[in-house]
C-alpha cells in the first residue's frame, strides 16, 4: 500500500475534541487503503508555555539573566508533543485500528548537535516500517530527534513540519499533507491582506523563497528537504469535510519550461510575505568571518547578507533564538566589538519569478515603499526569486498591503 504522511499542526489538536477529529480522518485514510504516519505538534500554545515556565524558573535567582540552557529547553519542550502524539494513538485505538506511538529519537530521526534550532542529517525509519508492516498506524513527535550525541533536540519553531516531510521521503511516500488552520497557501498573510488569492498550486523553489523570507505556511526546512528528495506537500484545513471537495495546495518540483510559463503568462509574482523580530548586524568585510564564526558557535541562524563598500548586513532573524541578550554579548566578545546591531526590524519581500533584470519590479516595489513611509531601507536584497526590504516594524502591515494591491492584485 502506498504510503501517506499527515501532519497535524498545533490549532488542529488544540484539545481532546480536536483531537478525535484528527483520530476521524487518520482512521478514513487508513481504511481508504493507505499505510498511515502521522506527525503530530505540541496541543495548542503548550511550547510557548513550557518555555515561559523554563524562563522563570531561570529568573528566580537575583544573579540570574532569565535565559535558561538550551539543551534544557529541548529536555523540556520536547515532552509537548509526546502528549499529543500518545492521546491521538489512544484515540485512534478507541476507534477499531492498532496505532502505535514514537518519539523523534524512536523513529530514527537523527540530528546535528545543536540545540532549540538542530537540523536533521539522517533518517532510520526502521521501527516506522516494521510497525506498517504489522498493519498499524504509526504517529510520530514532531518537532523533535536524537542527536549523535544521542541528546535530545529540537527542530526550531515549524520543526514538526520537517518532522513530517523527512519522514515522507526516507519512507518513499506518496505525499506530505500538511493539516493546520488554513486551506492552503495564499498569496499573502489573511491576517493582514483582505482576501488574498489562494494558491492551488506552487513550484518547491518559490515555496522555499516564501518560507526564508518568513512567511508561516511551511517550515523552510521542510521545504528544502521536499525539494532534495522529491516529496509532494499537500497543504489543508484540518475542519473541512473528510470526504467531498475542498481546497488545497499542491507544492511540488516544477520543470523550468513550466516556471517559464508562469511568468509569460503574467504569474511572475506569487505571493507578498512579511517577518517581524529580524535583528540587524553591521559589520566589517575584514570582520564578516568572525561574525559568521561566532553565529556558528551560538547555534544562530543567519539570513540575508547585504554589502557596501567596506560596510557589510546580516539579517539574525529571532524566531528560534531564546536567548539573544547572551547571544549578542558574545558575539561582541567574540569578535573584539567588530559588530553593531539594531532591531528589532521587519523585512517584506515580494517572491515570484523574474522579478530582477528588466522587469522593472525593484522600480516599482521601492516606489510603492516611499509612498508607505518605508524608506529608506535600512537593508534591501534582490534576486531572480525575490525581493526583500528591512523596514520599520510600524510599517509592516500597510507595506504589505500596498505590495499586494500592486503586485498581486
């Protein structure tokens, strides 16, 4: 039997009733004839309590900073999903089908050593495939994996995502659906744009462009192993009907002629995606590879690298950072105060296809952002796929908009 993965995001078993909708459709796709693994989030804000608790726990000495380690952060935030993942397998055997439960670690998904922000080297699905093999539904903790330190770490924020796609494609899947709150992915953030387009179907490469550039549909990393590995990802609403129609998106691989295509056909821009909380480093040519090295150190993810002259921008975004006043700190120790930082800022980007070279899109997205109070920029990148502006965060919102109504329609 083919096999389907189908993650379930943290709105989407929010509480036990939630949950036993998920247990419905697992159960409908098993008895449709497909071998079944599901990877599950942590129950609704369960991870940003837990690390709430963690920061002040580590603020109840008056000597403290309130940033606890790292690698107890993951001790602790990892155990958010392991609930999820055993009251879905109870409530799936409460409705006729064996299942069985795994942590990251049991189902052989290998890691770097970094901790709160680890990226995945290696799958082993063994168990995975022994247990469909016995004719059982296999649920999985997303968000999570061993490191060959054997540690337990974390994937960052979206982790369960990667969880879930890995999984696909070390098991030869036929797709990745990815469940949450939304019916697909959309050409900007609804929470922000009026009626954006939905977008029934996406090429891998602008999926990744979006997700770099921050938008929420999809974890990057996710993305980035859909591509490597050919897996198809399905985006869809958790609450519509189990059967019928429904939206959806299909991101997969595209051939070039068929991107060709899309931008003759006038669909060179697809989406318009915002991100908040990007800390802004400036620093030296001579300088850069410390910066860089000490990021390494600090297990810190770097963005966008802009350069001037002798003056050089890296975007730090803090998604995934819980500690960045210690960050900072040593990042100014270990390159001898060779580095500046400000922020928080906010980057909107415009992702499409073509949008450099002679299309005039640079022209038009600058314009737009004068006539929203946006410029200048502290920081402007562009690329075939993209172009993005570090802005002011109270400008966000209306740049957003206005980049929609032009570019997107």
């Amino acid at each position: 039997m083919a096999v389907i993965v189908q993650k379930f995001g943290g709105s989407s078993v929010a509480d036990v009733q939630k949950i036993a909708q998920v247990a419905e459709r697992v159960v409908a796709t098993r008895r449709a004839g497909h071998d079944v693994v599901v990877v599950v989030s942590a129950m609704g804000k369960t991870t940003d309590e837990l690390i709430t608790l963690a920061r002040r726990s580590a603020a109840t000495s008056a000597d403290a900073t309130g940033e606890p380690p790292r690698r107890e952060l993951d001790m602790l935030v990892s155990t958010g999903e392991r609930v999820t993942m055993a009251l879905l397998s109870i409530a799936i055997h409460a409705r006729g089908l064996d299942a069985i439960s795994f942590t990251g670690s049991q189902s052989g998904i290998l890691t770097n050593d970094r901790h709160f922000d680890a990226r995945i080297i290696e799958v082993r699905p063994h168990r995975i495939e022994d247990e469909l093999a016995r004719g059982k539904v296999v649920i999985v903790a997303g968000y999570q994996g061993m490191s060959y330190k054997r540690e337990i770490t974390t994937l960052g924020r979206g982790g369960s995502d990667t969880t879930a796609v890995a999984l696909a494609a070390a098991l030869g899947a036929e797709r990745c659906e990815i469940y949450s709150d939304v019916d697909g992915v959309y050409s900007a953030d609804p929470r922000v744009v009026a009626e954006p387009k939905h977008l029934p179907e996406l090429d891998l490469a602008v999926l990744a462009e979006m997700a770099e550039a921050g938008a929420k549909v999809v974890n990057a990393q996710a993305v980035e192993w859909a591509r490597r590995n050919k897996v198809a990802i399905v985006a869809r609403r958790t609450s519509d009907p189990i059967a019928g129609p429904s939206r959806e998106t299909i991101a997969r691989d595209h051939d070039d002629g068929e991107v060709a295509r899309s931008a003759d056909q006038g669909r060179n821009v697809r989406a318009i995606v915002g991100a908040s909380n990007v800390i802004l480093a400036r620093t030296s040519a001579k300088s850069l590879p410390a910066l860089l090295d000490a990021a390494t150190k600090l297990e810190l993810s770097v963005g966008d690298v802009v350069g001037a002259g002798d003056d050089v921008f890296v975007h730090v975004p803090l998604l995934n950072v819980p500690d960045w006043s210690r960050c900072a700190r040593e990042i100014e120790r270990l390159t001898a105060g060779g580095a500046a930082f400000s922020g928080p800022h906010a980057v909107v980007s415009v992702v499409g296809y073509g949008l450099t070279g002679a299309s005039g899109a640079i022209g038009r997205f600058l314009s737009i952002l004068d006539g929203e109070g946006a410029l200048p920029a502290a920081a402007l990148t562009a690329g075939p796929l993209r172009i993005s502006a570090t802005i002011d965060p109270a400008r966000l919102a209306g740049a957003e908009r206005a980049l929609h109504v032009a570019f997107v329609g």
